[in-house]
C-alpha cells in the first residue's frame, strides 16, 4: 500500500537519510565523489532540515510503500525564476525515490500529490532544475509537460557545477 503524507520537523532525520542516499545514487555517476559528498554533507544535516521547516514557504512531503519510506518531495512556494513570466510560482526541489524503488511509478504518485497541493495553494505553475545528463529525470519531466525556458550551473561543491535545464509546467 502506497501511503504520502506531510512531513513535519519530527521527520528531519528519515528525511535527511533518504536525501542524502539518493544523492549519492544519483551524482556519482557523472560528478566527482568529493564534491557529491561535500554537497551531502552540508545539506543533509539534521540542523540544516531543521531550519528548513521553518520557513513557511517550504513544504515536504514523504512517501511510503507499505510502512517503508522509500522517498520525499520538497516545494518552495513563491519562488520567481528569471526564464519564466508570471507570479505565484512554486519550486520543485527535490523529488527523489530510493532507486531500489524505481520503476514503481512511487515517483509519479509523489509527484502528482505534491503538483496538487501546489495547486490547492493558488500556485500558477511549479519549475526545477535537472542535471543535463539525467536522461531518466529529463524523461519523466518532459512526459509530464514540462518545457526547458534555461540552463543553470547547479553549484555541488567550491569547486563543482554540473549543468541543469530549467524546466517549466503551467497550471
């Protein structure tokens, strides 16, 4: 059984645990492992989270198959983004699903939920960011009617950008 619900600040440490496993599954494919695991390291942290829950703007949100959490969304609402007109946009931050979970569609039920809860909250559209050589990602996005307005250097590390479409859905 397939269960999402809103995450709350009690849930920093499971989500800090799946963030950084699948960050780690997803860059070391194509970005240096010093630069992965310094971005691990500063942006998974319990603290960093703790503080992220804070802002009221932020919204998480988890997914489980059966009582298992197999992985989480993040939305900024009401984030401008200079490739794209209009107002009351929202931010796609993370998406991610334990790739031992792929294939389930887990990550399109969490996607659709999170979409819809942006909608409920009169949001005009949502837009990430996606690694340019993350095929699957860039995939699904299009699937989904998202369309590239950019590119961004995605800062991983002092010393590291990897190269990101900006993507784009209107509601």
């Amino acid at each position: 059984m397939v269960r999402i619900q809103k995450a709350t600040v009690q849930d920093v440490n499971a989500i800090a645990q799946i963030g950084s496993t699948t960050f780690l599954e997803t860059y070391l494919e194509n970005t240096p492992k010093e630069a992965v695991e310094s971005f691990v390291a500063t942006t998974f942290t319990v603290d960093m989270l703790t503080a992220d829950f804070h802002h009221e703007n932020n919204h998480y949100f988890m997914i489980f198959l059966d009582d298992t959490l197999v992985g989480y969304s993040k939305i900024v609402l009401n984030v401008a983004n200079e490739t794209i007109e209009g107002t009351q946009l929202t931010k796609l931050d993370r998406l991610y699903v334990l790739k031992e979970f792929h294939g389930q569609k887990l990550g399109a039920q969490l996607f659709h939920y999170t979409i819809q809860f942006s909608k409920e909250q009169q949001q005009h559209g949502i837009w990430l960011y996606v690694l340019i050589e993350n095929e699957r990602a860039l995939n699904f996005y299009k699937r989904n009617d998202f369309k590239i307005t950019g590119e961004y250097n995605f800062k991983v590390s002092e010393t590291r950008y990897n190269p990101n479409y900006i993507m784009y859905l209107a509601y």
